[in-house]
C-alpha cells in the first residue's frame, strides 16, 4: 500500500493552477502559431500574432495568459493500493486552490451560492472528478475553465435515430450560435453517449485531450476533422474578426449508453483551453 499525503496533494495543486494559468499546453500553443500562419485575413492573421506574443509575456513575466484564470477543474485517478493520509482528499484540493489562486494573485471568480453571488475570496472550492483505478497511480489533470466559453457550451437529448452528420449540425450550430463569446479560436469538447450528466463530463474530459491526438477510432477521428472544416468555414475567425481559423480542433470522446437515447454535450474551449497533468 502506497501512502500519499493531503500536505503533498495540497501543494501539488497550488503549484498546478498558477502553472496552468501561466503556461499553455504545447500543443495549444504550436496549433495558435500553426493558425497564425495558415490565417489569410489581415485583422485575424494581426490578433493571432498579438495572441503568440501574448503567450510569451505570460511565460517571460509568470503572469496569467488569461485575465479569467477560471474555475478550477481537477480530474484525479486513484490508485486502489493508494492510501491518502493526513487529512480529507477533497479539502486538500480545495485548500490547494486556495493556496494557489492566493500566492499566485490569480483572479478569483468564484462565488459561495449560484443566485446570492457572494465572492468565496479565494477561488475555491473546485470542481472534482475521481476515478478509482489498478495500481498504485496518483494522477490529476488540473483545467482552470474560463466561463466566457463555459456559457457557450450546451447538451441535447437526441434521438437514437439520428445520423453523425446530425451530431455535425448540432456541433456546428453551437459554435455559430457561440460566435465571438468564446474568445475564438475555440477548442470543441464532444461528449457522445452515457446519460445526461455523463457526456457532459466527456466533453469537459475531451477538451484536455491533446490536439495532436485524434480518436483511435477511425470513423470518430474523420468526424472530429469533418466537424472542424465545418466550423472553420463559418468564417467566424479571431476573436469574431472573420477569417480562416474559429476552431484550432475538436475532440470526441464517447461512452455505451441506453437503447433509448443518444446524449451529446459541447463543451467550448477558449484559445487558452488550459490543462496541465501531473502524477505524485
């Protein structure tokens, strides 16, 4: 049995969310500067260009990429011969962000209750999903999400009947609905399957996939770049500017479910889908 302790988990997680709020994943950042090239339109070739000097402030001052340095989302897999000692598992996640957002002057924007709106001071608590899996493994992804592209998210209950080129419509509609909201250009989380609040969770899950890995299934890897081209031909472009690029790419993650019923959720990314994974 592999002991890990709160304290360790605690400053784990204080390190992860100022690091992920500073530095982007190197994927996200090689497909900022791969659109900056392939980007025809002045306006948006300009902003793109703004956007990689951006990245590189952020790494040379250590200061957020972004100003909404977001709600913090941790993903943790668990070893079963994992055992967690010196306090509760999820308090040390949340005192982690809040030693965090604290030292590292990021932006708090988190309130205590959904309709009364009081500020919590300190960004916490987080979101947590845990999953308990073989070995003695401590794994988290740690996603700060900013709520500019969080609100232009959105599920729908389909019928089982339908085809993929109407999960293609659906997704295309979100983004042309989202326009300039999201801060484009915009990752594309896709849940598919399980039950209403499952693919919502794919599709979070989806958004801290890298973008250079496409889905080990064939036909889920050409509808991920069919979905693309066609948000890309919106010619919503930078920041609702127009042009070539409103989406750096889009990734599906999917799950069995009922006979009934066919759950897709779309999370939004903004182009600072920030994640960062670390193991203990």
């Amino acid at each position: 049995m592999r002991e890990i302790t709160c304290e360790a988990i605690i400053q784990a997680v204080c390190n992860a969310v100022i690091e992920a709020n500073i530095y982007l994943p190197a994927d996200l950042k090689n497909a900022i500067c791969e659109a900056r090239q392939k980007e025809t339109a002045p306006l948006a070739h300009s902003i793109l260009c703004d956007m990689c000097k951006n990245m590189e402030a952020a790494d040379e001052l250590q200061i957020p990429v972004c100003q909404d340095t977001g709600m913090a989302v941790i993903f943790c897999e668990i070893g079963q011969d994992v055992h967690i000692v010196g306090g509760d598992f999820e308090e040390a996640i949340h005192d982690g962000v809040r030693q965090g957002y604290t030292q590292g002057f990021l932006r708090k924007s988190v309130v205590k209750d959904p309709l009364l709106r009081e500020n919590t001071g300190d960004n916490s608590p987080a979101i947590i999903h845990t999953r308990i899996v073989p070995g003695d493994v401590f794994n988290m992804t740690v996603a700060p999400k900013g709520f500019g592209s969080e609100n232009m998210s959105r599920i729908k209950m389909f019928n089982p009947t339908v085809s993929a080129d109407d999960i293609a419509d659906f997704v295309v509609s979100v983004v042309r609905d989202a326009d300039a909201n999201p801060c484009p250009p915009v990752v594309i989380g896709v849940g598919l399957g399980g039950d209403f609040e499952y693919a919502a969770l794919l599709s979070k899950k989806a958004l801290c996939r890298s973008l250079d890995v496409r889905h080990s299934d064939p036909f889920y890897a050409e509808l991920e770049q069919r979905i693309l081209e066609r948000i890309n031909a919106l010619g919503i472009g930078c920041q609702g500017f127009g042009g070539d690029v409103t989406a750096l790419g889009v990734n599906i993650e999917t799950y069995p479910t009922h006979i009934a019923g066919l759950p897709c959720a779309v999370n939004v990314g903004c182009h600072v889908t920030r994640h960062l994974n670390i193991s203990l």
